[in-house]
C-alpha cells in the first residue's frame, strides 16, 4: 500500500508540472498579446478603408501629437512556415515608461527605426529581446514607419489601439473615422473575438489528476485497515495515535517531497527561459497537492484513533467512516461516469464515423488540389480593394489544366431553403469533367456547358418549389442567367469531397442542387480557387503526364514565382483533420474506461473493508444458513440505491436504446464484480476459520 501511495503522489506530481507548464505556455501567449497594451488601451478596428498607409502614418503622428497618446497596431503573418506578429506604433516616450515589459536583455525603449524581438533576428538594429517562455512566439516591436520601409505594411486595414489618457474619447474616434474613411461605429465592430484556453491536453491532464487523486483517496482510507496488526502492537506498546500515523505515512511525504522538488526542477530546465519565480510557482502549485492528500490521508488519522486495544480483542472494529467514504466516493463517481455517458455514446458513434469516413477520403488519395501558393508584388493589395489579380490568374490556370489535364471541379455545401421552416438543400458547383462520376445521367449531357445560360441541375422533388429555388439561385448568382434542368429523384449518394459536412450523413448527399460551371464564368468561382487545400475545389488526378501539364500551365500564366504547389488532397489536410477527430474521441473514451476503473475500485474496497470489520458476522451467518441476500442487505440496499439515482439521472439527461444498454452492462459489469469478490472473500475466510486462523 505505500508503494502504490508514494506512486500514485509521483504519477499526480507528473500531471501537474504538464498542466503547469500548458498553463504557463497559454498564459505566455497572452501576454505576448496584451503586454504591450499599456493601462489606458482603447481598440479600434478598420476594414474596407482606402487609404493610402503613407498617409496614414503621418495623419496617426498627427493625431498622437494632438491628444497625447500612442498607437499601436498588431500584424500576424505567414512567414518563413511560421506566423510572425508584428507590434508596430506610434510611440510617445511615456508609452514605453508604462511598460512592464519583461526583457531577457537590452533596452524595451525603441526609436526610429530600432526593433525588439522575442528572437535574435540578427539585425544590426534589434537592441533587446523580450522574455519568451517556451521560444514559440515570434514577435517584433517596431514603428509603424519601419514596418512600411519594409514593405510589410501594405494596407491600413488592421487592428489597432490608442493608448493614453484621453478626456474626450469620442472625439479622437471620430478624428480616426476621418482618417480612415470609415464610420466610426465601424471603428468599434471587431470581425471576430481572440481567446485562450490550455487546450485539449490539459483537459486531459486535469481529468488524469482527478483520476489518480479518487484513487489515492480510496487506497488512504483502506491503507491502516491493512494495517491492523502493526497499529495494534504500536497501541499495546502506548504509542499516540499521531506517532502512529507519521510512522505509517513518513515515508510516503519523504519520497514526494524528493519527487516533487525532482520532477519540478525538470520541468522548469525543459522551459527554455523560465526564471527562479517559475520554479517557485511550480513548487507551490506541487506542495499544495501534496498537502491536499496528506488531508486526506487525516482520515485514516480519525480511524486510527478509533482503533484500541479492546476493540481489536474483541474483533469489533466496522471502520463505518471508512465504508461511508468509500460509499460517497462511489456515489459520485458513478453518477459522473452515468453523466458522461450520452457524450460517450456520441463519441464512440463519432469513432465508427470516422473509420467510415477515413475509408471514403482515402480513395482521394488518387487526386491531387492545389496546396500552396503566395502573393507577389500588389496582388495582396490588389484583392484587398476587390480587384483579384492572381484568382483571375488561377481561373485561367485552371482552364487550361480541364483542357490538358483533365481537372474537374467539385465544390459542395448546405443552405437554407426555407427561412420559416429552417429547410436546408445540399447545393454543389461542377464542372463538365466532374459530371462524369455522378451515379445518375441527365439528358443532353453534351450541351448542357455549351448554352448561353447557366445550367442548374435540380432534383424533381423539389419541382413544386421552383420559386424558392430560383430565390436561392439568384443569391448564389447574382443576375447569371439560368436554365433548370430537372433530374429524376437518384438513389445513389454523392460524396461531398468536403471536410466541414462529414456530420451531415458522413459527408455524402443526396440529390443536391448542381450549377453546372462553364469556362466563362470560372472568374466567378476565382476566389474558392484560391482556397486552402482542405477546402480547395481543384481535383486532377495524380500522375506523371498531370504534373508537367501543371508545370506548363504555370509558365503559360506567369505564375512562377507564386510558388504554386498541388499536392495529394488527403495529405494537405484531410488526414490531419481526421485524426484530430479521432484523438478526441480516444480522449473520450479512454477517459471513460478510468471513471469506470475508480467505480469499479470503490465497490471493491468497500466489500473489502466490509469482509475484514464483519468477518465473524458473516460467517456465522452463513453457517447457520441465512442466503447471501439477507447476509449483505444492507449493502445490496446501498448499491441499488445509487444505480436507481443514476437510472433517474440517465432518464433525465438523455434516454435512448444505446445508452441504456450500455448503463445496464456497466451495472452488469458491477454487481459480477461484487459477487464474485463476495464468493472469493467469503471462501477464503471460512478456509482460514475452519484451520482456527484469524
């Protein structure tokens, strides 16, 4: 029993130096973020503005000379395969004052054209690097102006802030308005919310800790029952029950206080810049766990006490705080393992979906899509201010891969039909080459890209709403003309070829709407050319004579510095996507095996303690013929008492056939356990009565 308590003390301690250091790292992350902020930052955000960054630049100096504050604005671009934060201003010399910024070494107070970092970036101008716990942020602090010389600043579109104490803030959003060319009530919108959180590992952790703690919790309880006879000889020889109880537990505190203070020092070496207050902190975080079980461990000092030398004599020791403990341990378990069951049924659902799935984008591995590509010269700029350049490139590219590669086109979603009764339609756009691996035929195949009009394929059962159909035509196309074609109701599933529907039927649909794509209007499509892979709508099949087709038609459009790449579709995305859903599900279930594992110990340790308090009990009631019913019945009363609680919860939480059957096998699984340990536990004590041992 000490072995397993000082293991499961190291195990816990392992637990929490990982969440301590995701918790740092989640905690750095954020301080990158918001350490540059200062006390008085006031957000604003500026979309769809025109002007010149030049301008801008002069008219925010302008501005910060006017009321006296700063600006500070936040890039985050994709650089060298990673992302790069910029933090670039307009700097008041009280800006940098305000500042707790914690720097590993040089100066934090910039000017002109002088940077810090979080990385030595090996420019002559870099005069300090910020404190980056884990080396995993890469960030720059430098003027607005600098940004701009280094053509990295390409449009004044961006999140910023004005930082300073300001008396009349309206006024100053209404002068940015001004600047801007935007409303100001545009100017306190922002597109989207920024959070933090540890992540799916140290969820993990936590749920392990809790895990490896209920256990402690269990075997503490039972650990001076096990042993009875050393706490005897100790009472017979006057030794204080505090005595005793150090004596028991001295050497499981001695090894953890060596674990904790050898695990720690390990966690803070593998941070790369942590400081002596990180090792601190840990220390505090490991010594608070440790007191946490040592109060615990105060309940086997209550039975401890209870044990005298009279009772032992007697054999009349029943531990009732320790049966209650591990009855309210058990209680809560089991209920919290019942409340995890309909999302473990769902998980394990999700599972045999993703295996289902797996087996369908494998095949994909056949195609390949465009992967990777970038901008060059003002294309970024370009799209910016609505004029796409490069799509208008890739739409031409991809014209002349359907000539010489024969690459098709498939890009398919879900949208309301129906506002009122919230009636959704599965909606694709096709290609002539795609076409051909639809399970059904449409008559006049062959003129159906060569007409005038966009052709629309339309399932007949949607024939009676024709209107609402060309309602949401009208959205998709703006004023294209439009021919419907309707096809007979078809069978057959159609695999979406898109990641984000894998929840609606497995990713297959039936009978969508299909516009028909013509090489005229691939300019339409240009900006989901532009896609990342996972979602890209390009498919050509992977072969030698694709690959020079691809390369040809990239010279043919000038496109080589663009550094366009196709690649496998199944590797650029969808297998990554895959498992990360699998992973999840693991998590799921097998975190549901260790709930079942801690129920499962709890109605163990609760026979055991009642097998060795009512020993003689038992076996004279057995012996003079009582059933095994009236021999436990009041545990058989505790334990249906708990499953009848769960059954309630399961009722009210989510009822179905599956979790039912899977409630009924856990409880299956329970009561074997117990009547066999009974079986087991009683033999063994009739044996042992029967040579005259106790």
């Amino acid at each position: 029993m000490k072995k397993i308590l000082t293991s499961l003390l190291f195990v816990m301690s392992i637990f929490l130096c990982v969440m301590f250091m995701l918790h740092q790292q989640t905690m750095d992350h954020r301080k990158m973020d918001e350490q540059f902020n200062g006390v008085d930052a006031n957000a604003f955000h500026v979309y769809h503005s025109s002007v010149d960054v030049e301008e801008m630049i002069k008219k925010l100096e302008e501005l910060s000379q006017t009321y006296k504050v700063s600006f500070l604005r936040t890039d985050i671009v994709f650089e060298n395969n990673v992302d790069m934060m910029y933090k670039s201003g307009v700097f008041r010399e009280d800006y940098f004052n305000a500042l707790d910024i914690d720097m590993l070494s040089g100066e934090k107070v910039i000017k002109n054209n002088q940077i810090i970092a979080t990385y030595d970036t090996n420019m002559s101008n870099q005069i300090g690097i910020i404190r980056d716990l884990f080396n995993d942020d890469k960030l720059q602090l430098l003027t607005l102006d600098n940004l701009y010389q280094q053509h990295k600043l390409i449009s004044s579109d961006g999140e910023y802030q004005f930082i300073g104490k300001v008396a009349d803030k309206e006024m100053i959003y209404q002068e940015l308005a001004n600047v801007f060319g935007v409303s100001k009530d545009s100017l306190l919108k922002p597109l989207y919310e920024k959070g933090y959180d540890e992540g799916t590992l140290f969820i993990i952790g936590a749920f392990l800790l809790v895990i490896a703690f209920a256990i402690f919790s269990l075997v503490s309880v039972f650990y001076p029952i096990s042993r009875l006879r050393e706490i005897g000889m100790m009472k017979l020889l006057g030794v204080k029950s505090i005595h005793i109880w150090l004596e028991l537990n001295k050497r499981v505190v001695l090894f953890s206080i060596v674990n904790i203070f050898t695990v720690s020092t390990i966690a803070i070496i593998l941070i790369p810049n942590s400081s002596f207050k990180h090792f601190i902190a840990l220390l505090c975080w490991q010594f608070c766990l440790l007191f946490s079980c040592m109060c615990l461990s105060g309940v086997s000092f209550i039975l401890i006490r209870k044990i005298s030398i009279s009772r032992l004599l007697k054999n009349f020791l029943h531990f009732k705080l320790s049966i209650r403990f591990s009855y309210l341990l058990k209680f809560f378990v089991f209920i919290g393992l019942i409340a995890l069951l309909p999302s473990m049924v769902s998980h394990i659902k999700q599972l045999y979906h993703d295996i289902q799935i797996r087996q369908v984008y494998e095949q994909q591995q056949q195609y390949m899509t465009l992967s990777n590509y970038t901008f060059v010269s003002s294309e970024f700029q370009d799209r910016l201010q609505g004029n796409d350049t490069l799509g208008e490139k890739l739409g031409q590219l991809f014209v002349e891969l359907e000539k010489t590669a024969n690459a098709e086109y498939i890009r398919m979603g879900r949208i309301k039909l129906d506002n009122q009764t919230g009636e959704y339609v599965n909606i694709g756009t096709i290609n002539e080459h795609y076409m051909k691996r639809l399970p059904f035929s449409i008559e006049n195949e062959e003129n159906i890209f060569t007409t005038q009009r966009i052709s629309v394929l339309v399932p007949e059962i949607l024939k009676q709403k024709e209107e609402k159909v060309l309602s949401l035509l009208h959205l998709q196309l703006k004023d294209l003309p439009v021919q419907i074609i309707y096809y007979p109701e078809n069978k057959k599933p159609i695999f979406s070829e898109n990641i984000e529907m894998e929840r609606y039927n497995n990713g297959f649909v039936m009978n969508p709407i299909l516009i028909c794509l013509q090489d005229k209007y691939v300019n339409k499509e240009s900006i989901f050319l532009g896609n990342s892979a996972i979602s890209n709508p390009i498919r050509v099949l992977d072969n030698e004579k694709n690959k020079q087709a691809i390369q040809e038609a990239i010279k043919h459009h000038h496109l080589e510095l663009n550094q366009i790449e196709f690649a496998n579709v199944l590797t650029t995305g969808f297998s990554d996507r895959l498992a990360i859903s699998s992973s999840s599900v693991f998590v799921w279930v097998i975190g549901s095996f260790l709930a079942i594992v801690v129920s499962s110990l709890a109605s163990y340790f609760i026979l055991l303690i009642i097998l060795m308090s009512k020993k003689k009990e038992i076996l004279v009631s057995r012996l003079l013929g009582y059933t095994l019913i009236d021999r436990y019945k009041l545990e058989f009363i505790y334990f249906g008492l708990i499953y009848i609680f769960a059954f309630v919860e399961l009722i009210l939480l989510s009822f179905s056939v599956v979790t039912l059957l899977v409630y009924s096998v856990l409880v299956l699984l329970d009561i074997l356990m117990i009547l066999s340990l009974i079986k087991k536990g009683e033999g063994k004590a009739l044996t042992l009565a029967l040579k005259g041992e106790e």
